[in-house]
C-alpha cells in the first residue's frame, strides 16, 4: 500500500509540473454539428410525454421500436434481425455514416435461430423524429451457429474451437484466447460489443468475451476480457488487434469499455461484467491509441487535479483500490454512453442504474458529475426489464436539446426501443 501511496503522490506531483488538470478538456467544438440548428426552437411534447421533475430533463417520450419485424422504418428482418439489443452508436466520418453495434442477434423476434453474437447497421440519415432508417449492414463471418447464411457478426466463432488454434488463419481466428491449466480452450459464451470508435480511417470496436451469465448474482456475468477488433477498409473486413486486451486478471473493471474522444485525447470508461459495478476511466492520446502501455487511468484527485496514473502501474492502483477512489461514477451503472452536449455545455452520462435509466453531467470527462436524474422507470410506456441508453452527439438536434437514444427491452418483446429525451 505505501508504494501504491507513492505511486499516486508521484504521479500528482508530476501532473502539477506539466500543468495537466482540468484544463486539458477544454469544451470542444461538436464535430458533428450539421448546421442550421437554433437553441430558442420549440419543440413540442408528444402524446404521451412524461415530464420530469429534476434538475436537467423537461420530458422524456417513446419514439417507438428501432429494430425486428415492427420496426418503424421498416422491418429489419431482411438483414437477418429479428431480435438484437444494445445499438452502441459510433459515427465514420471517412463514410458518413452513423454505425449501431448490436449484441446478441436473432433471426425471429422469438429468439429464434440462425443466432450471431452480434450485428453491425448503419444509417446514413441522420433524423430520428420517425425511427431510425437502416441503409446497410456490415457482412460478418460464417459461423456454426448461423449455418453461413445472415452472416452479420464480426467477431471469433465462440462455437468453432478449430478456430482458436493458430493453425486457423480465417477472419474468426482468436490470437490470445485464454486457456486453462491443462491447455484446453475456455469456453465463451458469446461475444458482445460494449463501444467503438473510428480514429485515422480505421474502426475499432471494443467487445466482452462473457464466460457465463448470472455470475454472482441478479444482473453480473462473468468476462474474460475485453478486446477490440479493427478494420482498415470501411467495416469490409475485421482482425483481432493484439495490442489491445484488458483481461479480468488485471483489469476486471474494464471488462466492458466505452471510447470517448475528447480533445487530443480518447477516454475510455470501464465497468465489470454486468451493472452492479462502478465507473472507471483512463485516456490516451489518440497517436498512441494502440499502444496499451501509453494509458492512464484516473486514479482520484490531488486537491482540486485529477490524477492519472500511466501503464501497469495505473491498474495496480485500481485493483487495490478498496475505497473506490478511483471510481468516476459510484454503481450500480450498467451499460452506458457518455457525450458531450453542446446545449448544456457538459458531458453527459445515459446509463442503467437498477430498474431506471438515468442521466448526470460533468464539466470534464472524468467527473465529478452531478447528481442523478431519472429518464425512464421500468414498466413506463408499458416497456418492461429496460437496460442500458446508447446516444451519439449525431443523434442529437435543436442544438443538442433534444436527444434521442436507444435502450433495450426484454417485455413486450425482445429488441431495441428509440427514445426522445429534451432538456429544460
């Protein structure tokens, strides 16, 4: 504990010297601003708004379902979905187009097979008012559980243990695939994106390897690690990306990771398998992306300064770490979306805190943020066993008021609801 203590001065000290603080997150400029948007505009209540009491939301309202056979755009079961979840949004500017990584995905709204572990679509229109117009899918692999038809997921076959063996070189090869002390491959689950992000023309995408569901109780899994596939040609093709693994041995509060870029920096938020657990985070500047060596994770404050502490040593703090100091939002959280927006002038956070969805907000990427607001409240717009709200700066209009997000439901059925929230 003294070193870890040492460790933390050292890192504070040499963090005041080079003058980082909160003055590295400047409020950025939305890059993805299409123009034309007035802060003063009306924007009217829909029928069946429910209005909100707290401190930053005005009503929040059911657009209506994003995904399956009633889809309002029209049904997804051309491209093989009948029944998903998640739709973690990142945007390409390389393409222009809004991307939405799916998890477990079914061909019928029953849960039906051919089943992929998860789904990329993407859109390339960007209003929302009337659900969410798919243009395309990204084209995954063959695997044994969708018998080579509605090839839609981008990671390992979690089925095939030919290709775990590194005399596998197909597009589901696994590089570094845990294995147990006799040499056999431990068995995954499924594989399921938790966030992603384009940088430099190439698309990373962050995904768990979940050993085993109901792990320690209602609402854990249990993860292996956390892993990023990448691709270079547009989404055409995706490879394991060695450089990146944040396995639960030494990192077990980032087993789910959501990407943020925020000025010469990109963060990523880690929470354990399932929504019990606190928020973590550590940065990297975007040259060093790949470079795992080169984060920095939050670590807790000196006085008023954040405190990162670089490399392994970083995960050591937060492994020790018994008093949650290094945590940027205290749990229960389950899966969540942090951007920032342009109306309030802050970072906001869209997560699952027990049965309800909630929002807070920061000055700064790595906190403190405030207080929660509640958005929806399970069983609201007769939606059951809601979890998880993904948004994306493109997803917002009215100059960041008015935002529209997806969240999960397991009642009436199986897929993707779009939600509007609007700020006071």
């Amino acid at each position: 504990m003294k070193k870890l203590i040492a460790i933390l001065a050292a890192a504070a000290l040499a963090l005041a010297c080079a003058g980082c603080g909160r003055t590295d997150v400047p409020a950025p400029p939305n890059p993805y601003e299409d123009g034309g948007y007035e802060s003063e505009i009306t924007i009217e209540k829909p029928e069946g708004a429910i209005e909100r009491g707290g401190k930053y939301i005005d009503f929040v309202a059911r657009v209506g379902t994003a995904t399956g056979e009633d889809a309002l755009r029209g049904s997804t079961l051309p491209y093989g979905i009948g029944g998903t979840d998640l739709g973690i949004p990142f945007y390409s500017p390389t393409q222009e187009r809004l991307y939405f990584c799916f998890g477990d995905t079914y061909a019928g709204s029953d849960m039906s097979w051919p089943w992929n572990n998860n789904a990329i679509l993407y859109t390339e229109l960007f209003e929302f008012s009337r659900g969410i117009r798919f243009d395309g899918a990204v084209e995954g692999i063959a695997t044994a559980n969708n018998y080579g038809r509605n090839k839609l997921q981008i990671t390992p076959d979690t089925e095939l243990e030919a290709n775990y063996t590194s005399g596998a070189l197909t597009r589901a090869w696994h590089p570094g695939t845990e294995l147990d002390a006799e040499g056999q491959v431990i068995d995954t689950n499924t594989c399921i994106p938790t966030g992603a992000i384009e940088l430099g023309g190439s698309i990373y995408i962050f995904y768990m390897e979940v050993a085993g569901w109901g792990f320690g109780g209602t609402g854990q899994w249990c993860v292996h690690s956390n892993r990023v596939m990448k691709s270079s040609d547009g989404g055409k093709t995706f490879s394991q990306l060695p450089s990146l693994q944040w396995s639960y041995e030494e990192a077990p509060n980032f087993g789910q990771i959501f990407p943020v870029e925020a000025g010469d920096y990109v963060y990523i938020y880690g929470l354990r398998g399932g929504r019990m657990s606190s928020l973590k985070t550590a940065r990297v500047k975007k040259a060093d992306f790949e470079n795992k060596d080169a984060y920095e994770y939050f670590v807790g404050y000196d006085g008023e300064e954040p405190v990162f502490v670089r490399g392994s040593e970083g995960l050591q703090y937060l492994l020790a770490d018994r008093n949650e100091n290094s945590s940027v939002i205290y749990g229960p959280c389950g899966e969540m979306t942090i951007v920032y927006n342009e109306y309030l002038s802050k970072y906001v956070a869209l997560y699952q805190m027990g049965s309800s969805i909630v929002l807070r907000t920061s000055d700064t990427p790595y906190g403190p943020f405030s207080e929660a607001d509640t958005v929806f409240s399970n069983g609201e717009f007769g939606l059951n066993d809601a979890y998880c709200a993904f948004t994306h700066p493109k997803m917002a209009d009215a100059g960041g008021r008015r935002i529209y997000f997806l969240m999960s439901v397991w009642f009436p059925t199986y897929n993707v609801q779009l939600m509007e929230l609007v700020l006071r």
